[in-house]
C-alpha cells in the first residue's frame, strides 16, 4: 500500500532563512487575525483534512522511517490526532470564553472579576523521533486553538515524517503563521537563539536542559516532554496472565520506543516462574512466526540507538528470559525481558527505550516501593497490577506523571486525557483542554465603577483608622476552625456564616448588609436608567 508513494529527501532549512520565519510568524501573531476564534477553527479543520488527505503518504513515511505498520500509524498517530482535533473543535468556543466563575470576597462583586483567555504569541515546538507526527502535532492543535503561530523543529532522525508533514503544513495551513524547520543541531540552535513566548520540547533530558538552560536567557517558559524508568507493579492478586499480556503489548508497540512503557516489572517473588511463563505465552500469540518475521513489529530507529541497547544487553548480569536476538543490519531487537537480582544492573540503570525491560522480584508491598523510590522517584509513567488495596497503596506511594491500574500506560492513549511529566520526567501538561491551556495565557480582568470610590477610600492618603477598620470587616471572614487547626461545626455557626455574610462581629455583619444592598440599589437604580 504505501511501496509506490514517493517520500521526498530530507533537506535542511537554509539557517539564514530562520530569523526571517520566525519574524514572519511573529508578525503574524501581531495582526491579532490569530485572537479570532473562528479563524483558529479554519485553521483546525484545514488540519484535519490535512491528515485526513496525507494518510497514506505518512503511512509510507512512518513505514521508512520506523519500519513502523499501517494499523499502528493509523493507531498511535494519525488517529489519536483526530480524537484531539476533534475535541477542540467541539470545545473551542467555550475554552475561548472569558471565565466569571471566579473566587473572590462578595464585596468585591462590582468589579465584575473575569479571567480573559489571551494566546502567548509566537512558540516553538520540538518533536522526538519515535512518534515522529504525533508529538509534533498534537502541541500544534493546542497552539493553533489558543490563538499562536508556531514554528515546528522534527527530528532530523525521522526525516520522511519530518518532510512529509512539513509539504502537508505548508500546503493546508496559513503560510504566515505556521512553519516546519527541518535540519539537526545547527538548525535548533538558531532557532534557540530567537526569542520566543513559549518552547515545547519533547525528547531527552540531556537536551531538555541545554534548552531550559537557553529559555532561561530569556525568561521564555518551557514545557518539557522526558521519560524516566518507568515501574511497573504485578502482585498474586493480579491476573497475571493479563498482566503478562498487557505489558508485553506495552514493550512491543513501535518496538517499545514509547516514552510511557515500563523499564522494569517489580514482579512478587513467588509468581516469577508464572508471570515469565504468561509473557513467553503471549509473545507467541502477537508473533507465531518470530517478531521479526512479522509486519506488525517496528525496528530501531538508527544504528546509534540500536547500539545503546544492545550495549545495555551484552553488560547486563540477569538472565534473559524471552527474547534477546539483535540483527543491527536490520536494526531488529527483538522484544527481551531480563530477570535481574539488583537495582545496579546495567538495564536497570538506564531507561532503554526500546524492546528491553526488567523483572526484579519483591517480597512484599513494601518492598517493591522501595525500589521504585531508589530507582527513580518521579517517573513518566506508573502501572500496577494488584489488588484494589495494593494499588491504592502503590498510587498513594510512588509519584509518577501519570498512571494506569490494570494496564500499560493507557492514561496516555486517551488523546483527550492531560499529559506530562513530574519532576526529572518533565513539567508541564498537555492533550484535549489541557493544550488550549498550555499556549494560553489567563489574563485577569476587572472594572471598577466610579461609584465605588467612596468604598475604596482606605486606600488614599491621608490613612485613616476608621476606613481602614471598616475595610477589614467587609473583607474578612470568620473562621470555621479553632486554634489548634481542627473544623468547627454545628448549626449556630453556619447559620451565623448565611445570615452575619462571613462578618466577625455583627457590626461587621450589619456594614456587609448595607454594602450589599446599596451596591444592589445602585445596579438597579443603573439598570432603569439605562432603560
């Protein structure tokens, strides 16, 4: 299906031509066309069509670039970017709104208090390989909703994707607000060097920090994308044939290149054997004649890669129970699970990010939370498979992202579900409402009428003691606690909290009355006026 279409060489973005873009983006955004709700939804379902229109080219891009398959290109890319899209065009107009539903003293009331949702302006978004469209994408419909331009920076280690998205940007979406610099470190370090509102990076640590670094320059906020050594947990109380079967398929999609899936499985010692067993079992489900003889499993990106991992197997000290077979001419590594003794074991060191992971065994509950906490406190992703007091425990225990309970990281296949990192696995949120609102900034909003200068007398000179008095009155609350921190209730005390409006005393409750029915008089009073 995807043999016969022509994917274009990868060429790099002239350097000199970037300052240019950037400008022409920036201007762009300066026009204000970009605050327009309605132009931001052309331009989304432009991008929808563009997707829909460039499949099969991306299919065939995906295909060379990751030997990834057509189902899973359909899958974990293109398909989970129409579920975000169409979210946001269903919601858009609503996330645009301003937001009145604010907390704030009653006296307060006449400033009409409103949070205007107003877009960044210009951000810069750069992708990883192993989901080369997708996690380009998928931040561009979040700035494309809040009203940015953007400029795209692929990976130049998926370059089929990154020329074939940067002809479908070009040719769908408006060529003064939108853009796709193609090329390596010289190209991202130019584009570094311009000033930007906000730089969304998805990949590594090691360059997370040289960017964060950079952004820091200029005060530009970033959202950081990473990974970690993701744990997962597998107790008696599990089905562990499931177990087996779900993290496996979780390790074997786009030949466990997935940011999300585990490194390691803390497996209780004494259903090692069977939980070793139950994968052995599925693998020959998913692949009766071998994972690499099948077309539904995806290779290494490049030979550098390849050769970390395979360096991660040949040093490790466990036993390989399923897999282990490499062939670097066709950058196959097939899906290996290794039983490890130690938390210093190679694969147990290093996030692999391919088809490799652990099982280290653990006694009890305790246990294996001190191992998640040693080998890494704050991971991208945590799964477990227990018993419903056993996976509270292990929520309540060990931070993470995000988490799954009876499954391998599905939190992060609901396209429409916020994502992102804690700690050393990233900062910040991303996917459905949660992209609007990562390119958005919420602008506070008040209009303070004339009438109300009388009230706001405790703020010019000369000071005085009287109105500063009545100011904390009206401004006060009384408080539903006693002094060692414990809640006080009963009927007396709520009835008082209604009727006296939060007041400490019942003069205090008295001058809250009169304010509040003079700023009603005075509404009223304006209200028939105007009529």
């Amino acid at each position: 299906m995807t043999t016969d279409i022509k994917i274009p060489a990868f060429e790099a973005t002239p350097i000199d031509s970037i300052p240019k873009i950037v400008a022409t983006a920036r201007e762009s955004f300066q026009s204000q066309k970009t605050k327009d709700v309605e132009w931001r939804l052309v331009q989304l379902r432009k991008l929808y069509w563009a997707l829909t229109d460039y499949t099969p080219k991306l299919q065939a891009a995906l295909k060379k670039d990751l030997n990834k398959p057509p189902h899973d290109a359909i899958l974990s890319e293109i398909h989970h970017l129409i579920q975000d899209l169409q979210l946001s065009l269903k919601k858009l107009k609503e996330w645009a709104k301003d937001d009145r539903n604010l907390d704030y003293p009653f006296t307060f009331t006449p400033l009409k208090p409103r949070l205007k949702k107003e877009p960044l302006g210009t951000v810069l978004i750069i992708g990883p390989y192993n989901f080369p469209l997708m996690l380009n994408v998928a931040p561009l419909i979040g700035a494309i909703a809040a009203g940015c331009t953007a400029v795209i920076k692929p990976s130049e280690n998926a370059p089929a994707t990154a020329m074939v998205m940067k002809e479908m940007i070009e040719n769908y979406l408006d060529p003064t607000s939108f853009f796709v610099v193609n090329g390596a470190v010289p190209e991202t370090t130019a584009l570094l060097d311009e000033k930007w509102d906000k730089i969304f990076y998805t990949g590594n640590s090691t360059v997370a920090r040289i960017i964060a670094k950079k952004a820091a320059e200029t005060l530009t906020p970033v959202v950081l994308e990473l990974g970690g050594r993701n744990p997962s947990f597998v107790s008696k109380s599990a089905d562990v044939a499931l177990a087996a079967r779900r993290l496996l398929w979780g390790k074997t999609l786009n030949a466990g290149q997935v940011c999300l899936s585990q490194n390691y499985v803390t497996v209780q010692r004494d259903i090692v054997e069977d939980f070793i067993k139950h994968l052995n079992a599925s693998y020959k489900d998913f692949y009766p004649k071998g994972a690499k003889a099948s077309g539904d499993y995806a290779r290494i990106i490049n030979e550098r890669q390849f050769d970390r991992i395979k360096k991660l197997l040949d040093s490790t000290n466990g036993k390989i129970v399923l897999g282990g077979e490499t062939d670097r001419d066709d950058l196959y590594i097939s899906p290996t699970v290794v039983l490890v003794d130690s938390i210093d074991d190679p694969v147990m060191k290093e996030e692999t990010f391919g088809p490799v992971w652990s099982i280290i065994p653990y006694d009890t509950i305790d246990d294996a939370i001190k191992i998640m906490h040693k080998v890494d406190p704050t991971p991208l992703s945590l799964t477990t498979f227990g018993s419903k007091a056993e996976n509270e425990k292990i929520l309540n225990s060990v931070t993470s992202g995000g988490a799954t309970v009876n499954d391998a990281w599905m939190h992060g296949g609901v396209a429409t579900l916020p994502f992102g990192g804690v700690g050393e696995s990233g900062t910040g949120s991303y996917h459905g409402r949660a992209s609007f609102d990562c390119f958005t900034h919420q602008r506070t909003v008040v209009e303070v009428p004339g009438w109300m200068d009388k009230l706001l007398r405790v703020r010019y000179s000369p000071y005085a003691p009287s109105e500063f008095k009545r100011h904390v009155w009206m401004t006060s609350f009384k408080p539903d606690f006693d002094r060692d921190g414990k809640p006080i209730s009963g009927l007396s005390y709520w009835a008082w909290v209604i009727f006296g409006l939060g007041g400490r005393s019942a003069k205090g409750a008295l001058l809250r009355w009169v304010v509040l029915l003079a700023s009603a008089y005075a509404a009223f009073f304006q209200y028939r006026r105007l009529r």
